[in-house]
C-alpha cells in the first residue's frame, strides 16, 4: 500500500476522531467570546465537527468504547462535559482575535505593542498573566491568540480583551478581561482528540524515514523499535521492500498540530517473507504486554543452558585455567557433558560464525538481535545445514557437545555477549516469555478479534479515502 501524506491520513481518519474534552479546569472564570481562538481552545462549537465518533467495534453504539488496553487513558485526567459559561452579552464592541508568533527576541510586551495596544494596557494584563504564566517562557515558534476589541465610542483606541497561548500539550493559560476592568488569568486544560491511527509502509531507505513518511510519531516509532528488539536486528536486519504496519492511540490537539503517540496496539513486519505480529493484551494479573497471535510472548529470553543433561563443571569470572595454568579470565560458563551431546540456539537469530576458531575449536557464534550474541564452543561437530547467515530457531539444534580446541575435557563453553562484551550467562535478567494459557488464552483471543477488526476498519476508511482523493 502507498505510503499515506499526512493530509490524506487526516482526511479519512477524522471521521475516527473522538474527542474527549478534558475538563476546563477553571473555565468558568472565562467568558466565551464570539470570537473563540482559531484552534477552538475549549470551545466546544470548535471540536464538534470533527468529533462524530464511529464505534470501536460493530454494535457498542455511537460511544467512542476506549480500547482496553491503552493505559494512556489512564495518564490523561478523566473525561469531562466541556463547560461552556454564559456568553457574556457583548452589544457595542466587535472582538477580533490574532493568532500571532513568537519571533527570536520577543517580549510578550513587545507583541502587545506591535498589535497596538497602549503600554499600560500591556502592563496591567502581563501582571495578571505573571499569576499563572512567567512571559519569559515564551518562545520563538509559539503561537499566541490576541484578542483585540474597538469601542464603538471610540473607534480609535484597540483595547485588550484577552490572550491565550498553548503552556505545553495538553494545557493552555488564558486572559481575558473581567466586567471590573482589569484582568483575570487562568490554566486550562486543553480538550484533546484521541483516535486510534493506523499507519503502514514499505522500508525503501531507513525504517525512520518510512514511518516517518506515514506519520508515526517519533515516540511511537522508538516504542515499535522496543517491542520487536528481541526479533529483529533493526541495524542489520532491514531491508528495502520490508513492510510495517502499526495500530496505535494518536493523542493532538483539537488543531491537530501537536500530536503525541499514545499505546501501541498491534505492529507487524514482513522481513524477507517472514511475518512478525505483536498484540498488547493485559493478562488478569495486571500486568500489559505484546503477544504474537498465537499468545506467545514478543519478549524473549536466552536460554541460560543450550544443552541437555549438562552439570556446570566452570563458572564466568576469574579462574586457573585448567590447560593454560594461568589465571585469567573466563568469559563463559562451562556445561560437562558426553561427547555428542545436543547443543541448542540459545534463542531466534543469524548464524554469524561457524567453523573451526583455534582454542575455541568447532565454534558458533548467533546474532540474536542489535544486543546479544552467544557462541558455543568445542563442539565435537556443528550440525548440518548451520553456517554463516543461516536463521536458527531458539532451541534448534547447532552442534554436538565435544573437546575440540584447547580443553581438557568435553564441555560446552558458551558465551553472551552484550554490546559484544562478555557477560554472565547465569545472571542475565530473565523475562516471562510463557504462552498465555487458561482465561487469558480465551480472553486474548477475543482481543486479537477485536484489534483485527479495527485494523480492517480504518484500511478500509483509509482505501476509500484514497480512491474518493484520486
Ligand atoms: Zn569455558
């Protein structure tokens, strides 16, 4: 499928689009004016547009379900009615609102100037402003909405009727003037649109740039990297022609320019035909993770002992060595064992040695991702079909346990590398990498159904889109 501009992904996903208006914190101080901020600021005539929400899934009515799943939920405050407070009766003044950006080297007091407000005006609203907001946060690129008022008595004079500006992403400072004369200052909490955003794309330079070319927000792009670290080797791996596909929580501004990648629900890549998924699901004790379809845990772990029946006969760390006679060091754990004896991949990866490595003797050394590799050495024999830039699966058979090299014995020597030092193989940190079984099993089935199902949804918004837009 093509790559998706921005404005074409916009197009077709806002029917998506759901807003949750996050309470107006302090709105009721404020007085709606006709003329509301350009980005809708917490009006909710601003949103309502683009906020008819469709279903999650068929038959949950017209309420935007949450996704279970999505802990962004639960980091955003909970969803409120935007209040919207009486308009304030406005007979005799026209009020004109100016979005106007901050330049290197403006003052608020110089913006306020420029728009031609009077300096004691200008004064007294920044001091009311100082309650809530220090100006001197203001930076270059930073939008501000003016609001300017002319008396209809004297047509001359513009007068202040209140300001705006976005603090950070999800929080807005507001000034508006009060039936007193002077002005009141307030924080408000932003409404913000949260949709589920389906963005895919064909890797032709850099996965970066591929994703980045279908909008996925940097954090969301550094998150995908995390999930699929243990399978995929993202400097060595990629490949022209490699596919992704990435469902996930988009969080922006009614304005949509800032956006903000919530949760990762389902990713996949197709890598040299090799097919990888990965759905979030959160097992009843709590704890959220991403499982391929079959329920199988994405994160994976090495084995700490590749080889059957083995007694560890020599642990990592400083010791005599037994044919040498010296101390030094020894980057590895040994595992006795008959001669023949099976030896295991560790875990899923590429083959990067395999051959005859002087002290080390029959030797094989697997890349598993962009972090570990793990050799094996003294094999009597490396198995057949295992060899440079052959893919092995954890626990397929790479060798037989013998004493080739410099050994006293037959062993297994095995190494982890991390970062391509040598690290203890016994002390490596250890994930869950379990199936789900039982109730989770059944329930992980119906959310897998479920993500399916929106997935199919918005690729069909998304091809009618492009085909309405050809
Ligand atoms: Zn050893």
């Amino acid at each position: 499928m093509a790559l998706l501009s921005r404005n074409s992904a916009h197009r077709m996903l806002l029917p998506a689009a759901v807003v949750l208006a996050i309470g107006v914190a302090g709105g009721a101080l404020l007085l709606e004016r006709p003329a509301a901020p350009p980005d809708g600021g917490a009006t909710p005539q601003a949103t309502r547009n683009e906020a008819a929400p469709i279903p999650l899934t068929a038959g949950h009515g017209e309420n935007w379900e949450p996704v279970p799943g999505f802990e962004a939920a639960a980091t955003l405050p909970d969803p409120t009615p935007s209040v919207a407070a009486a308009p304030m009766p406005l007979p005799s003044r026209a009020v004109i609102a100016r979005e106007v950006e901050v330049r290197r080297g403006d003052t608020l007091m110089e913006i306020l100037l420029r728009l031609g407000i009077p300096r004691a005006q200008a004064h007294e609203a920044i001091a009311s402003l100082r309650e809530v907001y220090d100006p001197r946060r203001l930076r270059p690129g930073q939008y501000l909405t003016v609001e300017l008022e002319r008396l209809r008595s004297e047509e001359k004079e513009l007068r202040l009727a209140g300001l705006s500006l976005a603090v950070d992403f999800a929080t807005r400072v507001r000034l508006a003037r009060t039936d007193a004369g002077g002005f009141e200052a307030a924080t408000l909490e932003r409404p913000l649109l949260r949709r589920p955003a389906l963005a895919s794309g064909t890797i032709s330079g850099s996965l970066y740039k591929a994703a980045g070319a279908a909008g996925v927000p940097g954090r969301t792009l550094a998150e995908l990297v995390r999930l699929f670290s243990w399978d995929i080797d993202f400097q060595r791996d990629i490949r022209p022609g490699d596919r992704f596909t990435i469902l996930y929580e988009e969080v922006s501004t009614p304005d949509r320019r800032q956006r903000r990648g919530g949760a990762i629900l389902y990713a996949a890549f197709e890598l040299g035909g090799e097919r990888l998924t990965a759905y979030r699901f959160t097992r009843r004790d709590g704890t959220t993770g991403y499982y391929d379809r079959s329920g199988k845990s994405v994160r994976k772990s090495l084995m700490r002992t590749p080889v059957d029946g083995a007694r560890l006969s020599s642990r990592f760390g400083k010791r005599r060595h037994p044919v040498l006679g010296y101390t030094r060091m020894h980057k590895g754990v040994d595992f006795a064992a008959p001669r023949g004896t099976p030896i295991y991949a560790a875990g899923d990866g590429t083959v990067t040695f395999a051959g005859r490595n002087k002290g080390y003797g029959n030797y094989v050394r697997i890349r598993h991702n962009g972090t570990y590799t793990t050799a094996y050495a003294h094999m009597q024999r490396i198995a057949k079909g295992i060899r440079r830039g052959v893919r092995v699966r954890q626990g397929q058979v790479i060798g037989y346990v013998g004493a080739t090299g410099l050994v006293t014995g037959s062993h297994l020597h095995y190494e982890v590398l991390r970062d391509g030092r040598q690290v203890n193989p016994l002390k490596l940190k250890q994930v869950a990498a379990d199936a789900l079984r039982g109730a989770d099993r059944v329930a992980f089935a119906r959310r897998v159904a479920e993500i399916d199902a929106l997935r199919a949804r918005l690729a069909e918004e998304r091809m009618v889109a492009e085909a309405r837009a050809d």
